[in-house]
C-alpha cells in the first residue's frame, strides 16, 4: 500500500510540474523553424557593419542550423530583394523605410547594430568651437536621407538654426576631399573614421579629428561637447522580401538566431584574431582601422522601433515619403522575437 502510495505521490508531483509550465528563470524553448532546403540569398554591399553576417557564414553558423547562405555582392541590394533576386539585405534603414513607405515588397526583420558610429570628421586645426560655426559649411556625407546626415541636420536646425552644406560623396572619396581641402568636413562612419584618424601629416602628426560626438571638448572648457547625433541612435537593420517571409519564415528565423549567435562572438573580443581575419577577408581597409574601430559596433538583432520610426518622421519633413508607416515598418512574423 505504501509502495502504491509513494507511486502514485510520485506521479501527483510530475504531473502538477507539467501543469505549472517553466520555471520563471527559465524561458520556454522555441520551436525548432521549419527549413525549406532551398538557398537564402543575401545581397551585400561589403562593410564591416555587417562583420556579423560574415561571422555567421565562415564560422559555418548557418550550416549548423542546416541553411545554406549565399552571400552576393552588388551595390544595389535593397532593389534585389524589392524584385525577389535576393531574399535578405542588410542596409542602413532610411533606404529601407523609403521603399515599405511605397507599398513595396520589403520588410525590416532585426536590427544589426545600435549605434550608428558616423560622427563629424574634421582637420585637427579647424575652427570650430561650437556647432554653430558650422553653419554654411561643406560637408560631405554619403547622402541627404543617411541616418547620421538627418540626424546631425536635424540637430543643427533645431537646436542652432543652423544648417551646413551637403557635398554627397562615399566614405573613401569623403576623406579624398578633406585632404584637397574641398570640404571642410565629413561625416563619416567606421572604420573610415578610424582610418581618417590613423592618417598623419608629413611630421607625423594626427591630421584629422572627431567633433560633437559625445566625446571631444571642442571649445575647451573642460565639458564634452554632447553627441548631436543623439544617444545610441540605431543603425543598419537586416531586411526581407516579403514573399521569402510568408513561404519561408522558418530559414528567415534560423537565419536570425545565427545572425544573433555571431554577435555573441563577436562582442566577447571584437579585436580577437580571427574576428579580424574575417573583417579583412571582406573589406579592403587598413587592418588596424579594423581593430580600432570593431570594439565600436554594438551588434544585436532587437530592434530600435520607436528611433527607427523617429526616421520615418524624418523622410516625411524633408518630402522623401508621404507617410511614416509606423509598425507597417517592422515584420509581424518577428513580433516577440526582434522587436
């Protein structure tokens, strides 16, 4: 009878700890996704803002989740995943929130990294003191919808009543036209901020400095000039075509968790060797640009919705797109998950 007793007692307890779910230190384990065999298709534009997707595939973390990736290099990425070439992109979100607000084939699934690291790159004897003394000014930055431009613009206009002169120009050519004196500044983002500041003149001292970015006294008071791109503004964001969500939300998911994985790795010692390995296996800039630059990068897959929307409004002001699509913006399929 004790036996009997002690059996079913036993029983009693399991079924109850069944019944009563996880622990509240333990989350629920997630479904395993359901892969479809076929390839994911991601179009890249090299930069080590993506350093994670680059983790993930030589690391062999998509294999290990059984996804093949296939990652193709083009200089138009987000039209390649708008036509269906592509399935996935990584891009800065501006140029993805332009193509949802026109009721185009694209979704935001995660972000990739927060913040954005462009900051204003100056030569070591420029007059600035406050950032009204740049109002007027020529400053080349990669493009009038480039979340560090809005960003830097917006705060310029409405704080100061100020505004600079927009000389569009890629990061390599930016630095190109400091060195011309063609501009008197750039906004530029890493590593070709770390890069500008690694260069020397001819008695080897720095040529360039940082300016308004949270980290420099500019008028010398002894105070750090606040960042005016904000704090933690978010950066680049990972992208799907819409279709490829709706038939193959299991590879996107497994795609993600990789994504989430390299992170991990990567920001328990950005500078490791084979970190850096990676970057330059894929992006031809000065390996120590690399290592000063990569510590830098706060990558994570959770998405910044509500600063990610705040650039919506942003389009809106300047005529871009005629509405902010607001939770339009973000793929339902990742609520819960990414954001």
């Amino acid at each position: 009878m004790k036996k009997i007793l002690c059996v079913f007692l036993s029983f009693a307890v399991f079924a109850a700890s069944l019944w009563a779910g996880p622990k509240k230190d333990e989350a629920p384990s997630a479904a395993q996704p359901t892969l479809s065999d076929k390839k994911v298709i991601v179009a890249d534009a090299n930069s080590t803002h993506h350093l994670n997707l680059y983790v993930a595939y030589e690391k062999g973390l998509f294999a290990k989740r059984g996804l093949e990736v296939e990652i193709q290099q083009t200089s138009s990425g987000v039209a390649a995943v708008v036509g269906g070439e592509a399935d996935i992109v990584f891009n800065c979100p501006t140029g993805v929130i332009t193509p949802i607000a026109k009721g185009q084939n694209i979704s935001i699934i995660a972000q990739v990294k927060i913040p954005c690291t462009s900051v204003l790159v100056v030569p070591v004897d420029a007059p600035y003191r406050m950032p009204a003394d740049l109002d007027g000014q020529q400053i080349a930055g990669l493009s009038t919808t480039c979340c560090a431009v809005i960003l830097i613009r917006d705060a310029l206009r409405n704080q100061y009543n100020i505004d600079f002169e927009l000389v569009t120009l890629a990061p390599g050519a930016a630095i190109a036209a400091l060195d011309a004196g063609q501009v008197k500044g750039a906004i530029l983002e890493e590593p070709f901020v770390a890069l500008a500041l690694l260069a020397k003149d001819e008695a080897g001292n720095p040529k360039y400095k940082t300016l308004f970015n949270g980290e420099s006294d500019a008028d010398g008071d002894g105070t750090i000039d606040p960042n005016l791109a904000g704090e933690n503004p978010p950066c680049r964001t990972i992208n799907a075509n819409k279709d490829f969500l709706a038939a193959r939300l299991g590879d996107a998911k497994a795609f993600v968790e990789a994504i989430a994985e390299a992170d991990q790795l990567i920001l328990a010692n950005p500078v490791a060797s084979d970190i850096v390995d990676i970057a330059a296996k894929y992006v031809s800039v000065d390996r120590q640009a690399i290592i000063n630059s990569n510590p830098k990068l706060g990558f994570t897959t959770q998405l910044a919705t509500e600063q990610l929307k705040g650039y919506a409004d942003a389009l809106v002001r300047q005529g871009t797109i005629d509405k902010n699509p607001g939770d339009a913006l973000f793929a339902s399929e990742f609520k819960g998950i990414t954001w």
